[in-house]
C-alpha cells in the first residue's frame, strides 16, 4: 500500500482498530473530562453540569499560576539535559558496530523491566542524606583530606564531610524527571541517525567544516525531526508527573499535577481537576501543532 | 510478644499502595464479576488482617472471598462515588464514614445477625459520627502523634516543637495531606481539630507556611521510612506505622504531644449496592469474635476495640502506650469529623498556596 488514496477501503479497513482504541480509550474519557470541566459540586458526591467556566477562570489564581511556572521550567530544564545526553548517546549506539547495537539499544530498554515505582524508590535510596551517592562522596572527601594531610595541607578543607541535600529540591525532582525520561529522547534521535545519509557528514569534513561546525550545521539540522519528536515525548510526560515530586521533591517542590491528583483524591473537586488537566492537554496541543507545521514545511522542502 | 517476621517485610497499610496507585497500577479484579451466592467482595486497607482471617472464615462458612487492598480512604471513597462496583464489605475511617451517610452511601447494618457484637467495649458504641451503630462497627483504632528518634530528640512535647520552632529544622517530616496538618497546627493553638473557622484557618495556614522551610518532607505517607533510613528525626505519623518502625528499630519511639492528637477508628461497613448482605454480615461477626480478633490486632499492632479479646492478648501490646495511650492523652485527643465539602475546598487551596510557596 503505496498511497493511501489509491485504496482508502482497505486503508480504512486496517486503520479501524486504531480508531475504535482512540475513540473508546481516548476521546470517549477525554469528553467525560470535558464535560466535567464545565461543572459544579452541588454535594459529595453529586456534579451538576452547569456549563460555568468558573474551573477555568480558578486556574489563574496566582499559587496555580506560580506552580504552572514551575512545572513549565522544571519539564524545560529536565527536556533540554535529555537532549543533550540522548544526543550523544544516541550517536554513540548509531556509530557502533553492528553486532553491539542491538545490546546497546537493550541497555537504553532494561530500565524498563523494572516497575517505576521500585525505580523511583531505589532513587531515594541513592540521593538521600545518608544515600549512596552521599556516602560515595564522603568517601571521597575523606580521602582528599587525608592525602593533603600527608603533605601538610589538611587546612585547605574541613575534615568533616556535610552531607548534601538532594531531596526535596528542584535538583531532586529534575534528575529523578531525567532519569525516567532519558530513554525516551535517546530512541527518536537515534532513529534520526540511522537515516542519515553519512556521506553528507563526509563532503562537509571534506570541504574544510570542522567537527563542531559539521556537528551543528550539518548533523543536527539533518536529524531536526528526530530531536523534535524527542522533544515533545520527554516534554510532554513530564508536564505530568506527579510521583517524582511527590517522592523525589518529599512534597517541598510540588508540580501541578500534584494539585490535579488533590483534586480526584483530597479535595474531591472533579471540576476543577478536569479543568487543570485540560489547560495542560491545550499545552500539549499547542506543542504537537508546532511539530506538525515543521513536519509539513519538511516534507514541502523535501518535494 | 514474639514479633512476626512476615509483618516486618510488609510495609504498612498506609504505604507503599499509594505510591502504586499513585503509577496507575491496580491490583484488583473488578468485583462485580464475582458477585454470586457464597462469594464476599471484601476491600480493605493494606496489611491490615490477621494471617489466617480470611481462610479460617473461608472454611467455616464456605463462603469464598475475594480481598482487594486499597491504600487511602480517598482512593476506597473514589471507586465507590460513581456506584459501588460489586463490594459487600469495606473499612473506611470514622470521618469518611460521616462523609459516606451524607452521600447515602451506606447500608444499616442488621445487630441481630452480628452474635458477637456484646464483645465491642461499651466506650465505642455510641461514637459522634454514628450515634447507635447503625451503619458501621469498630475494627480497629489509634492516633496520629509523633515518630521520633530517641538519640536525636531531646525535648519534644508540643506541637509547636514540629510546628513553630526551628529546634528541628530540616529534620521533620510533616503529614502528606493538608486536613491533618491544619488539624495539628490547631492543637498546637490550643483549639479544637474541628473548629474551622475563617481565622483558625488563616493562622494555622500562616503557620505552617512559616514552618515550611524548616520541614524536610511532607511525607506521602512514608514518614515511618524516612525515620528509619535516618532521614529526619521527627515524622507526624499514624501510630501504627510508627510501631513498625519501632519494631525495626530500638531508638524509635512515639508520643501523643501533650495538646493532645487525633483519635480516628476504622470501621466495618456495608456499602450501597452490595450484593452479599447475609455474607458481609458474618464476615464481620467472625472478626467480632474475641480469638478472632485477637489475632487481628495481634498481627497487625493497632489498638482493638474489643474487650473480649483483651484476655487472649498478651501484657506487652495491652500495656504499650504507643498502642493505647494513656487516659490522659486519650482526654486531650478528639476525633476528627468531616469538615464538609466548603472546607475542604479551602484547606487545598490554602494547601496549594503553601505548596507553591518557594
């Protein structure tokens, strides 16, 4: 099937299971959310859809409106690290012999196996006060100090380490973000990579652009699609989370998905928490429109 | 008492469900799939039965039981909001069970087909929250006071120690929710855990937004972890999760400050729609039952509110005061009533306000 317009029966044939999924698991419970966004609380338990936008005009508050902020520069920052290093990650596993590739790609998937949570966990485990990375630390802080001890320079630093508090600050919550999002950015780029055509990146070493030069002015803007779709998949999770501040961020760096899940829990206000979700989802829509604008004027460029 | 190493491997019942509900994991078969003759949809709070309760009652009543485990009485008071999917039994807390017989939500219970209802101590049968016992019976009981580290706490008595003082800064651990904070932020004012008036609201919010900086978690329910691996010294907590942690570790111990702390109680309840009656019925007669439910609190460390059970328990969980305190702290303490929806509107938002302070 070359084109979907020269056979759209059986195009619409195999596409129907997808589209019942879509219309049963998403659109379905998306109107649900929908229609409650537009109610009130008229008991405990009772919601009478009244139409108001009184859930939507709460959002504007200024604490919603400081933790929107903080979840927009928390996913940002945490999106960004993840480019970076699935970058290079990517280019590594993309360079790699053939053989190891499908080890390496395993590597980037075994996370996975493991349940988030348990992850989650083992992270506080890691970055606590008395967690690994702090004894580690400590380790090696004591053995700086006794080596400048041998020479007579001990005074240079305290001889007691002071632990370093990871949880429960903005740090915290983007590396544990980072960690759960890294796999994701690495996939798409990778992908991006493997399209390339390599002889672009030999005429332009060739032509006298250095590595760096080539790096940016040729190998990146090749790979621009790749990067975007990572973009938007590490983004776009991470506007919604709510275990790694919860757990990560001890409940001191709380993003607004953790008011969301008040919302359901809690604060028992559907209406309110339907209307949140949606202002993220109109976030999330915006940032999927932009993708495909660049993916149209792509493919203009390319025709 | 000898302690249960199986206990000690679990976490507790408050703990680690809610982070798995939290990653959208669920553990349950939907009920309404089950409901028949001789079946009982039991749903109860992790970790929170004697080892042998179910099968015992299995095999004397031929009944068969599907145990689903939620981890907050949000979580059980959600599934059950939009229609009860097919449970005859659950075990909410004494304020939900308010907010529950507001929203009808509840059937009465039939005393008549519950033999052992004389074993429940006269003290409970007559609580705010359900004058007579109509639609629920005490399973279990406790407070919510401080966990602390006894080689590292050296005079903690008030509220206002964990709450307007910087004595322990960066070493407390504060309640996950905003309703229990605000409650103990009013004791620390001297005034009632119910009084929700605009002012009491306002200045426990000025409070514990002062306090913020000085609080290392607000612990989503693992106040007892955070305690053990040494993270803070101090953690607002259940008393039962406490006690786990005190089993674990020697230098653990838990106080009710002298302002008094919050009384709740879990109890047996036979929500709308279930379709065995007859069935939930027995199931909470055979918890009555004094060997029963011995076990139960025998295994599971919280205070029993059955007296008939006293004589098959042993002098060291009678007689543990972090178990059932004394009758002055018991005095001091209140139990929580539901605030009402308006309420609790405000203290989310006064929450928020708190959380996104920088």
């Amino acid at each position: 099937m070359d084109n979907w317009r020269r056979s759209p029966l059986t195009f619409a044939f195999f596409s129907l299971p997808t589209l019942g999924w879509l219309f049963i698991f998403f659109l379905f419970p998306l109107a649900i959310v929908w229609q409650y966004s537009f109610g009130e609380n008229t008991s405990i338990v009772d919601v009478e859809f009244t139409g108001t936008l009184n859930n939507y005009a709460r959002i504007f508050q200024p604490e919603i409106l400081v933790l929107l902020w903080r979840t927009l520069w928390m996913s940002t920052i945490s999106t960004v690290i993840c480019l970076s290093v699935g970058y290079l990650v990517a280019m590594v596993i993309a360079s790699a012999s053939p053989r190891a590739k499908p080890w390496l790609l395993l590597l980037i998937m075994l996370p996975f196996w493991t349940n988030l949570l348990i992850r989650t966990y083992s992270l506080l485990n890691i970055l606590g006060t008395r967690g690994r990375l702090n004894q580690a630390l400590q380790w090696i802080w004591e053995s700086t100090h006794s080596l400048l001890q041998l020479v007579g320079l001990e005074g240079l630093m305290a001889a007691s380490y002071k632990p370093l508090t990871f949880l429960g600050t903005p740090f915290g919550v983007v590396f544990g973000l980072v960690y759960i999002m890294l796999p994701f950015s690495v996939l798409p780029i990778y992908a991006a990579l493997e399209r390339i055509d390599k002889s672009c990146l030999e005429a332009s070493l060739d032509l006298g652009a250095g590595q760096v030069r080539t790096f940016f002015k040729v190998l990146v803007p090749m790979t621009m699609g790749g990067l975007i779709t990572a973009a938007i998949i590490t983004f776009v999770p991470t506007l919604g989370q709510f275990l790694t501040p919860d757990l990560l961020g001890r409940g001191q760096v709380d993003m607004i998905a953790n008011v969301i899940e008040r919302q359901f829990k809690k604060a028992n206000d559907w209406p309110f928490g339907s209307a949140l979700s949606l202002f993220l989802l109109y976030i999330t829509f915006i940032l999927l429109a932009i993708k495909s604008i660049h993916d149209v004027r792509q493919s203009r460029r390319v025709v | 008492m000898k302690i249960d190493q199986t206990r000690l491997n679990n976490p507790g019942r408050r703990s680690l469900l809610k982070g798995a509900a939290a990653v959208g994991i669920s553990f349950s078969v939907p009920p309404s799939l089950l409901a028949a003759d001789g079946k009982l949809n039991f749903y109860n709070w992790d970790t929170y039965i004697g080892e042998d309760t179910i099968s015992q009652f299995e095999s004397s009543s031929g009944v068969s039981v599907q145990y689903d485990l939620y981890a907050d009485n949000d979580e059980l008071f959600a599934k059950l909001k939009g229609g009860n999917p097919g449970y005859d039994l659950i075990v909410p807390t004494n304020d939900y069970i308010e907010r529950m017989l507001l929203a009808d939500m509840l059937l009465p219970l039939d005393h008549s087909k519950i033999s052992n209802i004389g074993n429940v101590g006269s003290a409970f049968m007559n609580p705010s929250f359900d004058p007579g016992r109509k639609y629920s019976l005490p399973y279990m009981w406790g407070t919510i006071g401080l966990g602390y580290r006894k080689s590292a706490v050296e005079e903690l008595t008030s509220w206002n120690d964990v709450l307007a003082s910087d004595k322990y800064a960066g070493r407390i651990a504060l309640m996950g929710d905003a309703q229990t904070n605000f409650q103990m932020a009013l004791k620390a004012m001297g005034k009632s855990l119910n009084d929700w008036s605009d002012e009491n609201i306002a200045a426990a919010e000025a409070m514990l937004l002062a306090q913020k900086a000085n609080v290392a978690a607000f612990a989503a329910d693992n106040g007892q972890d955070l305690l053990l691996a040494g993270e803070v010294d101090i953690a607002m907590e259940w008393n039962g999760d406490i006690l786990q942690a005190m089993e674990e570790d020697d230098d653990i111990g838990y106080l009710v400050p002298t302002e008094g702390g919050l009384l709740w109680e879990d109890a047996l309840c036979i929500p709308k729609g279930a379709k065995n009656i007859d069935n939930a019925h027995a199931m909470i007669d055979h918890i009555l039952d004094a060997k029963v439910g011995a076990e139960i609190a025998e295994f599971i460390f919280y205070a029993t509110p059955n007296e008939a059970s006293r004589e098959h328990l042993a002098d060291d969980y009678l007689n543990n005061p972090a178990i059932f305190p004394d009758q002055a702290t018991i005095e001091a303490s209140e139990v929580s009533l539901f605030p009402g929806q308006e309420v609790t509107r405000k203290l989310d938002d006064a929450w928020t306000r708190i959380k996104a302070a920088g």
